[in-house]
C-alpha cells in the first residue's frame, strides 16, 4: 500500500485545523494510524517530500511505523528535512532518488526568561538531540558522526546521506522538482479557536438533528 508523505508534519489537531481552512499539504500521526489499520500486514511504502515540522509528531509517527509489523519503506522523491527524517528510520528500507536532498539538524526551540531558564532549556535540547540520535543510530555508523552532522544544519545530496547511512539506495529520478526548505505551517490561536468552535458548533447540530430523528421515527 503507498502513502504520499507530503508536506510539513503536524500533531493531530494542528493537522485537522489546517486542513479546515484549505491547507491541506500535511501529514499527521493520525494519518499514518490509518494508514497501518487499513494495510493490515501489507507493505507500506512512503513516498516522501517533506520539510519535517513538529518533532513530537514525526516521533509519534516513527513509533506507529515502528510498532507496525508488516514490511515499510521509505522513498525520498525530492526531500526529506528535520522531523521526515526521524519519522522514516523507523521503516525497513529508505531509497531516495538521485536528484533528492536530505536535512539533519540540531532540535530547535523558543524560550524567554533568565540565565537559570535558558540553561534548563539548553539542557532539554540537549536531550532531545540525544533521543533524535537514538532513532539515527540504527542506521548510521556512529552516535558521534550523526552528531556532528547534526551541529552542521546541513543539506546533503544522495551520494553523501548513503554514505553516512541515512539511506540505503539511491534511484534514478522520476521527473520531481527538489524544493529548497520551506518554512514550517501551523495555525495561529485564532485559527485553533475558531476551528474548535466550528467543530462544536457542527457537534451540537449533528446532536440536536440526532434528537428530532429518534423523536420522528
């Protein structure tokens, strides 16, 4: 069964708002849940062009991959950045074509506050860039290596990601145009509360007409 993994990975209810208000170039752990149930077994293949996104989603993602007990693979069409990265180690084989581009980098974040504030912070990064190596390990030749290239911030071409072992094999390309980064899409407070309360709105009828149905019947 494939799977277009395409556009900026988002948590579940970020993804359902985007998509509410036409943005539909994203990819959520809710997608790849129904993704497994329907495969049932079967192979899994991910066509991958993706920026990345929320890291708490692509590991939530890895985890459901990882957890699946059919056979997956992942194929880089054009590139697979930041959060698409960690999401695909969990598949059995990554392939990437010729002309795609692979992006590690160190874990970011935003935070305000004093001296004590920010080196709690800076200790945070510091584990999560411990538990993104862990999902690179299965597959780089060391924790060390990965970690140098992740203080890099870097776009490698698919000769040098297979050469650091991120990928497995390198395909002919099929005709895709390679996008250079993008900027990473998720909805303002505004956007989350109005959607919630359209939802609540259509709940509220759905159970109202519920009502006059059972009443009519």
């Amino acid at each position: 069964m494939e799977f277009d993994f395409r556009g900026d990975i988002l948590p579940d209810e970020y993804a359902e708002v985007m998509r509410y208000y036409g943005y539909k170039n994203n990819i959520c752990p809710g997608d790849i849940r129904a993704l497994t149930h329907k495969a049932a077994g079967e192979e899994i293949i991910l066509h991958v062009d993706s920026d990345g996104g929320s890291l708490v989603a692509g590991t939530e993602i890895y985890s459901l991959l990882k957890g699946y007990k059919g056979a997956k693979k992942a194929h880089i069409r054009s590139r697979a950045a930041s959060s698409a990265t960690v999401a695909i180690m969990a598949c059995d084989e990554i392939t990437a074509e010729s002309v795609s581009l692979v992006c590690v980098h160190n874990p970011t974040t935003y935070s305000s506050g004093d001296a004590g504030v920010m080196r709690h912070t800076a200790e945070e990064l510091d584990n999560v860039k411990s538990a993104i190596i862990a999902a690179y390990s299965g597959r780089v030749k060391s924790r060390d290596e990965i970690s140098a290239l992740m203080d890099r911030d870097i776009w490698l071409d698919a000769e040098k990601a297979l050469e650091y072992g991120l990928i497995d094999r390198i395909e002919e390309a099929r005709g895709h145009i390679i996008n250079s980064a993008g900027r990473d899409i998720f909805p303002t407070e505004k956007m989350i509360a109005d959607y919630r309360e359209a939802k609540n709105s259509r709940t509220s009828l759905a159970k109202e007409k519920a009502k006059i149905e059972i009443f009519t019947i």
